[in-house]
C-alpha cells in the first residue's frame, strides 16, 4: 500500500528496522514499478530514560547497528537505488525525563546521518522520533513522571546539536521529523471517575469502656489510652502495635472473643489517629508513623476498572494528576487511596503525585450521604484509551467530545457523546452470541412455565429484563439513583 502511494505522487517513506525489510521493499518496488522512498532505522548505543529505558541502547529491539548500515547502503547501491535514501529516524523511548539524554541520542543519531550521508545517500530528514515527555507531575524535574525540560528547550537542544553535528561533519542540514505523540495527545483527555462508597478503618469518637467479661488485653490498651501524651507517643506506638499483634494471635488460638477483638482494634485506630496527628508538623517524622498515617487511609470506591482505563498505572506505575473536580471550595477533610469495582486486588491507585515525592493518599473529600463524589484523572490522553482491558469484561467508557467556545455562555459545549460498550457488546468480544444467550434463557424459561415452576407473567419479565441488560453500560448506573451535584459547587472555567 505504501508504494502504492507513491503512484499518488504521495511522499510515503517506508522506514525500516531490519535487513530483510529492506530487501522486501526492494522486491516489491520493481514488481510494483516505482521508486520507493526509504528510510533506516538506526540502533543508537545512547540509552533512553525513565520507564521506557529498553528502547535503546545496543540491547533494543529495533534498528540496524553500524555492520547492518553498511550492509544496507551496499545493497542499495548494488540495485542502483542509493539516492532512494530519504530518512535516518531513532527512538530512545517513551516519556525521557532528563533533556541530557535527549541531548546525548541527537548527537549520536546526527552523527550517523552525516557518516551515511558520505556513503553517497541523499539524505533529506532526520527523524527524532518519540520521548518528548509530558510533566505529569509539576515538580520539572528528572522523575520518571516528570520533565527537567520546556517543549521551548527540547527543540532548542534538538536543532542547535544537529546543526552542530553536520557544520562539524560538513554535511547540509536536514529536515527534522519529530514524533512527540504523548506531549501531543496527553493533555486532551481527562478521565472521570464517580466514587460512590467509602471503605473506612477508624471507630470514630466512638467511646469504649472497658466490662468486667473483657480480655485483658481490652484493658491493657485503655490503659495506653489513658497515659497517651506528646512526649512517649512513640513508646505508645510500640505499645498498642504489640497489643494489636497478641490481640491477634490469642483470637486465632480462640482464646479472645470477638467482643474483646472488635474494642482493642477500635481503640488501636482511635489511638493510631490521635499519635498521627501528634506528628503533624514535626520537621521529622519516624518511617513508622509515615506507614501508620498511610494505613489510616481510606479506600474511595470507584465505578471504573483501572486495567481499562488506567492501565500505565498498573503496569508501570505511571503516576497521573488527580483530583476532586468539585467541592472545590471545601478543605479535604479525609485521605484516601481510589479503588475500581474489579475483583482484582491490583485494581487500586494508590500511588499520587507530590512536588517534593510521591503520596501514598490523596486528600479527599468525605462522600455525603446520596451523592456521588466526582474526581478527575487528567492528562491521559496518551495510550490509556486504546491500551484498555477488557478484564472482568468492564469495557470502553462513554466518552464526550468537549469544546471551548468563548461564544457560549458557558465558554464550551458538548459536541459529540460516544456511549461506552454494552454488556452485549463485551460479551460477544469473548465469543457470547446475544441471540444465542437468549435462545438459551427462552428454553430454559419455557420449561420452567410448563413445570409451573414460574408464571408466564413473570417469565417474559424476566427475558425482557435480560434483554434489556444486555443492551446496558457494563459499569453501574449510578446517576438515576443519586443526585449529581449541583453546578454551584464546581469551579467555573472562565471568568
């Protein structure tokens, strides 16, 4: 199809990372009857950054090496076709967090350009291909969810080192091709996520007395309680954490009833807030009571599966800006983790950006009782659509196209609604016919009605309801039985 093009007088460069690519587009150039535009893939030894560090280097995947190189200019010019060499593109990964590597691959890559451009090629582009990163993070650092570097630095470095490269090798200047995709498409797409339930370790204010039927060790915990003060908050630390520890084991021995367990863990949450919180502020805080303040946490349960929507975060631990996207005129009283409604326990963010490090929680909102609490999850429009899972069949979610327009009232408008896949729709994916599930039901009812297990009545509100749920959203449907909240509590986005 690409040669093809090329009878379109369209300027389709085939770029290749292999020998026997390029002695493919050869034979199929002369069948075809056109002169083919070509460009190499060269193997640079600069290795990328970050998370996507394999991309380069001697080790990579792709590319020809320096014997390959001067195999492929060979070949070319033993079939006449050495001016049919355009392009020289690499890739030193997705996502470099460090403009020096950049700086270093450019070089390098510049270099080669300029030695088989003295091969007797006329070369006319070089390609930097990918790994303009995106500052996910805020802190412009060389975090592997950060960049150290302005989109005004990289092209700066990029133009500057090849002009550089080629002045020094004496070779004309080529055109360059960038392929930043991520910086491109990562700030179009924000993902919302309706969190509808809370999962909370602590008693509250609950107040606990200690009965005469109680363990000793109800006793001996209200007695840590009791003599709680700033100045051995460690030592009680320590102390209620053994409690915890003997609490648990003499419950699985049988010797502490569940009476007793349920008042030394409430106690010990109780208390694990009251020595967090004596922390607050302190220029040091122990490793101990960094753990302690993570595991009071809450866990805000979320109608989205991250394997679907998310699925950097899982696999690489790609970090992501995240946030309530109203409320925004209340202080976060809580701090929590966001869970999806998979049965994967790997179905969790709990990783969140900070400017000097990372969080384990994110300050969060309590949910008010019958509403949904709404957050945000921005810049993902790089890969995380089109990578999605269909694990636990929880498929594409609906989309909606949004517009600025400074001529609305609100400054934007919805242009298009794309509904998200149906439970229909994921299950014929894994090779379930509609039509043959409710042939299956039908009979299965039939016999049901013949037996007088079940009424005809309720037997065709039954295949209607199935029919009906298979034409709706494979997540829950939240919004017809809770309000959403009003427009006053959002944010506006224009003045």
């Amino acid at each position: 199809i690409a040669l093809l093009g090329r009878k379109l007088d369209k300027q389709v460069v085939i770029v290749v990372e292999k020998l026997e690519e390029l002695e493919q587009t050869i034979r199929i150039s002369k069948e075809v009857g056109v002169e083919p535009l070509i460009g190499i893939r060269v193997r640079l030894t600069s290795k990328g950054a970050g998370k996507w560090t394999t991309s380069g280097g001697e080790n990579a995947k792709f590319g020809l090496d320096t014997v390959n190189l001067i195999t492929a200019s060979e070949m070319l010019k033993s079939e006449g076709l050495a001016y049919c060499l355009k392009l020289v593109h690499f890739h030193v990964g997705s996502q470099v967090p460090d403009i020096s590597t950049i700086k270093r691959a450019v070089r390098e890559a510049a270099r080669y350009y300029s030695k088989i451009a003295k091969l007797g090629h006329e070369l006319e582009y070089l390609d930097v291909g990918g790994g303009l990163g995106v500052d996910y993070d805020g802190s412009r650092s060389t975090f592997d969810s950060s960049t150290n570097y302005s989109l005004q630095e990289y092209t700066n470095d990029v133009v500057w080192n090849i002009m550089d490269v080629c002045d020094s090798e004496g070779v004309a200047h080529p055109a360059i091709v960038s392929e930043g995709g991520r910086a491109i498409v990562a700030h179009h797409s924000v993902l919302v996520v309706e969190a509808f339930s809370s999962i909370e370790k602590t008693a509250g204010k609950t107040k606990i007395g200690e009965s005469e039927k109680d363990h000793k060790l109800v006793g001996d915990i209200l007695e840590v309680k009791q003599r709680l003060k700033r100045g051995n908050r460690l030592e009680s630390l320590h102390d209620i954490q053994q409690i915890k520890e003997e609490a648990q084991q003499t419950f699985d021995l049988g010797l502490l009833d569940l009476e007793s367990k349920a008042k030394i863990d409430a106690v010990y949450w109780q208390l694990a807030i009251q020595i967090v919180g004596m922390h607050r502020g302190l220029r040091f805080i122990p490793d101990e009571v960094k753990e302690l303040e993570t595991s009071l946490g809450d866990q805000y349960i979320c109608n989205f599966s991250v394997f679907q929507s998310l699925l950097d975060h899982w696999a690489l631990g790609q970090l992501f800006p995240i946030m309530p996207i109203h409320r925004l005129t209340e202080a976060p009283e809580r701090n929590g983790t966001i869970v999806d409604i998979t049965c994967d326990s790997d179905g969790k963010v709990s990783k969140f950006i900070d400017l000097l490090d990372v969080r384990d929680t994110l300050p969060l909102h309590r949910i008010n009782p019958g509403e949904i609490y709404y957050l945000g999850v921005f810049m993902v429009g790089a890969y995380q659509d089109i990578m999605g899972d269909l694990h636990n069949l929880f498929g594409r979610v609906t989309e909606v196209h949004v517009f600025l327009d400074p001529d609305e009232e609100s400054g934007w408008y919805i242009e298009e609604v794309i509904e998200g896949s149906t439970i229909g729709e994921v299950l014929a994916m894994t090779q379930w016919d509609k039509v043959e599930l409710m042939r299956l039901l039908k009979t299965q009812v039939d016999t049901a009605i013949k037996t007088d297990r079940l009424k005809p009545n309720d037997a065709m509100k039954l295949l209607s309801d199935y029919e009906r749920l298979l034409q709706e959203y494979t997540y829950l449907s939240l919004n017809g039985n809770k309000p959403v909240p009003q427009p006053g509590s959002f944010l506006p986005l224009s003045s």
